[in-house]
C-alpha cells in the first residue's frame, strides 16, 4: 500500500520504501509509478489508462519524498522546476565514520561509467555541489543533513564515500555495514527526507516531509 504524502489534482508525493523500483525495468519487478496508477484508478474508479508523470527518481535501495505529476501540465511545469534546481530537496543519511567538520560546503565534479552504473570523482564530470550538517554521532556511525543544489546520479553516495564517509549499507560505494530492507532487500541508509517546490497552478509554496521508514537504522557500530 501506498504512503501518500500529499494528493490533489495535480500533485501526488509518496514515501518511497527502500527497495522499491521509481519506475520499471528489465526486472520486471514492481514499480512506484505503477502502484501509482493502480491507486488512483481504483481510488476515483477511472476506466482505461491513468496519467502519471515522473518528474524525479530515488535510486531503488533509497527511501523517502517522491513527487508524481497527475496531469501532463502539473508534469511539465514539476520537470522544469527540478531541471533548473529551484526545488529544495533535503536528505537524511547515517554514514560510517564522521566528517572533519561539524557542517560545510562540498563541491566535487562526477562522471558516471554508464556500462557498470558506477560514479566516481573526475575532472571530467559534471559539477556536483551539496550543503551538509552533522545531526548527531552514533558509536562509529554519524546522521547527518545533505541538502544538494544539484542532481546527479548517485551523487550524495559518491560525495560522501569520496570522503571516507560511505552511507551505510552502500556496499557498492565502499560500506562494510549491511544494512536490509523490511522485505529482506539490501537497502542504503539514505532517506528523501523533505521537498519543497512551486505548485504547479497555484502561486504556493508546498514542503512535503516524509517520516522516517521502520527500516531506519539506529545505531550501528562497525563490525
């Protein structure tokens, strides 16, 4: 069942559990934009095929704020807000180990190998920027505030592995902590924790704050 965070006529967010795809792939697997449809066609009993936009994604291990268009104006105007990045995007990560400072400014240029779905730091990428804030430490293992002003693929788990810091869980990007979903699938400690955009047709500003998961690890110390 769905987590909806907000719904109107033109706007539907959801709280995205770890593990679960944004949009389908060659696995065949379930995805949030199908679920998606299935929950507003048999909420409004519409016959035939429902419109849902996807205007922005969540890497599948990811948790937390995703926002759904339900009409192609509401996805034309959310799309351009994410592309020109005036949509504020906040994220909550338990990382291992601690950064040197308390809070910061890290700016790091990403460049993706499509073939393997890796990303890593090169002069050659794209510009990658983010703000961040320690909340708390745990043991070994610190929560920490990142709130990017760019959107690239993976790029808050390459930022903050680069540093030493891998989120726990991403043992793609140099973690030793396993970390599962509730389903038992391996998920990240990375959570979409808040969005904050333009109404597609109204002059208001939205935030939508997505709780944390009952998968979100507590403490964890370092085996």
């Amino acid at each position: 069942m769905l987590d909806i965070l907000l719904e109107d006529n033109h706007c539907l967010a959801v709280n995205k559990p770890a593990g679960l795809l944004a949009q389908g792939d060659e696995t065949g697997d379930p995805c949030l934009l199908d679920l998606a449809r299935d929950y507003l066609k048999a909420k409004y009993a519409k016959p035939g095929n429902v419109f849902v936009g996807l205007v922005h994604r969540l890497d599948r291990p990811t948790s937390g704020v995703v926002l759904l268009a339900r009409t192609s104006k509401g996805a034309d105007r959310l799309s351009r807000q994410f592309r020109e990045g005036t949509i504020r995007k906040i994220y909550w990560a338990v990382v291992e180990g601690t950064p040197d400072a308390k809070s910061g400014e890290w700016h790091d240029r990403l460049l993706k190998d499509e073939s393997r779905n890796v990303v890593h730091v090169d002069v050659r990428g794209q510009e990658a920027h983010l703000t961040y804030q320690v909340i708390e430490q745990r043991g070994t293992t610190s929560l920490i505030e990142l709130i990017p002003t760019t959107g690239r693929s993976h790029q808050l788990r390459v930022q903050l592995a680069s540093r030493g810091l891998p989120i726990v869980g991403d043992l793609k990007y140099g973690a030793k902590t396993v970390l599962l979903a509730i389903d038992r699938r391996p998920r990240v400690a990375l959570h979409a924790r808040e969005l904050t955009f333009d109404h597609p047709t109204r002059a208001e500003s939205l935030t939508v704050t997505a709780p944390l998961p009952r998968d979100w690890p507590g403490p964890v110390e370092r085996p």
